[in-house]
C-alpha cells in the first residue's frame, strides 16, 4: 500500500505540474493574442505572407495624416519590432531631411509623392527594390498603378489621388468652377491652400493656358505676378489637415486633396468638391527604402503588409484618398459595407477615369524647380 500512495501521489504531482505548464501556456497565448490587438480595439491581422526579418525596429517617414495608426501598431504587434515614426507636412520638407540628414534621421521607408519622387530617383537617394521580395504587389490594380511608370523600380504603390477645390455650400452661393475663380475678390481671406509650390502655382499657370510642368522663365514671371494677386484671398497655408480650418469655419474654400475633402464632406455634407474646368492636378504616392536606410530587411515586410487586403482597407476609414489596393477594396467590399460603399459611391474618393485622364501630373523638373521654390519665397513673404 506503501509503495501505490507513494506512486499514487507522484501521479498527481506529474498531473499538477502538466495542469500548471497548460494553464501558462494557454495564459501565455492569451496574452500573446491580446498583444495584437491595438489601443483602439482593432485586432491586427497576421502578416501574409511573413517576411524575414533580423532588425528590431523600422524608421518609418511619412505625411502627417496619412497613415492610419492601427496600420503602425499593428505592424509593430504581429512582428515585434519598434515601430518610430517621424512625420514630414511638404515634399521638400523630405527632400532637406533625406539630403542633409543622413546621419541625424536614418530613415528605413519614406512615402514620397509626385514629382519629388522623379527626384530622389535622379539624385540617387532611393534604393531599387527587389521585386522578388514584394509578392503583395499581387493586390494592386495594375491599370491604376501603371501611371507610376518606372517608379515601380523604386516605389511599393501606397496611395493617389487629386487637388482640386473644396467649398462650403451653405456659405458660398457663388461657387466656383475653375481655378480661375478662385480670384474672386468675394474669397478674400476665405481661402486655405496646401503648403505645396507646385500645386498652387501650377493651378495658376493652368489659368493662363500654359502648362502645369512649365520651364519658361516669361511664363513663370507672369504666374507669379498672377499669384500675387491671389494671395489676399488666401487665409492660410496648410498641408498637415487643411480640413480643419474648413471644418472651424475659419474659412470657406480650399485647395485640398481629396481625402481631406472626403473628410471633411463626412463631417459636415455642406462641403462639396469641385474638378476644376482647367482639371485637377493627380498625384501618386509611394513607399521606397533610403540608400542609407539601417533597416533595410523590415521595409520588405512593412511594404507587403501595408499592401494587404486586410490592412489597406483601413485607409477607406481613416485617410480615403483613392486606394489602388484592389485586394482592400475587396475586402471592405466582403466585410465592411458601409466604408465600401461610400467609397464606391463618392467620385471624390473613387476618382472617375475621365477626371484622371484630364488630370495634371506635376513632374520632376530638374534644376528648373529653384525657379519655383524662388516664386513661393517671394509670395509668401
């Protein structure tokens, strides 16, 4: 009897032990389970595919209001890294930071738009990209993102869209068509425009019939003397939330992207988005590596998951410029109707192939660009 409660008892002491080793593993995946889930409440998709990765952080520079915060958690979460995020309001802000910066801000991605990423390509600041490293790349809509050109040697798609004009219905009766009207002296001091040199003076040289990309020192002298006189009816400048003084009530119009318009639209449905008569002026943004990024193995995975169907889609929420992401609209579609469709149902957002076709591209212009940032200096002092 001895010998049976000595093995009865050694039994029930293996069987405790196994007890205890499950209960903290099932304590431990609960836990790990709950690290996945952001502060909000939104529960992080696992990577797919997972890419491999040895770094324990990503520097990560990009527009303010731009990229929705559950998409950076999320990516820190499900790999386990440190996720720091630095935040830039201009394209030339992040042209001073990737030139001189090199040893003060390293950074691993940057979401470059438009012509400045003809620049940093030519300037050699960008890294190629290993395409057998972005199997995502599957999700875009290949007729949206084949307007990135050779880019695509360079860039991981993220979003596009346009700059027209907003405006306020209810507080302006005569509202206006073109770009041209917007030298109503009606708008004086009504008016908030991006921060950004080559949209505002490029809308102005499309009011004199000239190009958006124009060179021509004549042409640019008589857009800056035209600007001049459009500057009373500008209130502020702003590129970090230009829907917010709209939203205040702090003005009335706006020269704005349209997912800001969207924005502010869902806010307060009196706003609405003009395509100018001379036509809007299109951008197409990206995700590229530094050549002096230090964690060049975690933007593989930054950009793959960031082009998930599952995790793109938050874009439509938080920032809905036009998605190129045929996987996330997918997705919305299946599981989130509501976003899907006001979506599909806003040209705003779901921009129609006609207004792009009619669409201005601002280019990279080489030296010619100091002629620009020489207009702004002066127009803004």
């Amino acid at each position: 009897m001895n010998k049976q409660r000595k093995i009865y008892h050694l039994g029930r002491l293996i069987l405790v032990v196994f007890m205890l080793f499950a209960v903290a593993g099932c304590a431990a995946k609960q836990e790990e389970s709950a690290a996945k889930v952001t502060s909000s409440g939104f529960a992080c998709p696992e990577p797919n595919p997972r890419v491999e990765f040895e770094s324990k952080e990503i520097n990560i520079y990009t527009w303010a209001e731009y990229v929705p915060e559950d998409m950076m958690d999320c990516f820190g979460l499900v790999y386990n890294v440190k996720v720091n995020k630095d935040y830039f309001s201009s394209n030339e802000e992040l042209y001073t930071k990737m030139s001189f910066g090199e040893n003060v801000n390293p950074y691993d991605v940057v979401h470059p738009s438009d012509y400045m990423i003809g620049v940093l390509i030519r300037e050699g600041l960008l890294q190629k990209l290993d395409q057998s490293k972005l199997p995502n790349t599957k999700n875009l809509d290949a007729g949206l993102v084949s307007a990135y050109g050779d880019a695509l040697n360079y860039l991981a798609p993220y979003q596009m869209g346009t700059q027209a004009i907003v405006y306020n219905s209810e507080t302006v009766p005569n509202p206006p068509t073109s770009w041209a009207d917007l030298w109503n002296t009606d708008y004086k001091g009504r008016i908030v425009a991006v921060d950004d040199n080559r949209v505002v003076i490029g809308m102005t040289l499309l009011t004199l019939g000239y190009d958006v990309n124009s060179t021509d020192v004549a042409q640019l002298k008589e857009a800056k003397e035209k600007l001049i006189e459009l500057m009373p009816n500008i209130r502020v400048f702003d590129s970090d939330s230009p829907k917010s003084p709209l939203l205040a009530g702090d003005v009335d119009l706006g020269i704005v992207w349209n997912g800001e318009a969207f924005l502010a639209k869902q806010e307060n449905p009196s706003f609405e988005y003009v395509f100018p008569e001379e036509g809007s002026i299109i951008f197409y943004d990206g995700m590229g590596i530094p050549t002096n990024a230090p964690h060049p193995d975690v933007s593989y995975a930054w950009f793959n998951y960031m082009m998930q169907g599952d995790v793109s889609w938050l874009t439509l929420v938080d920032y809905p410029y036009t998605n190129p992401n045929q996987a996330a609209l997918e997705f919305a579609k299946a599981n989130h109707t509501d976003v899907y469709e006001a979506y599909m149902a806003s040209p705003i957002t779901n921009t129609p192939a006609d207004i792009f076709a009619k669409g201005h591209e601002v280019k990279d212009l080489g030296g010619a660009l100091l002629l620009y940032d020489a207009i702004w200096t002066e127009i803004k002092e």
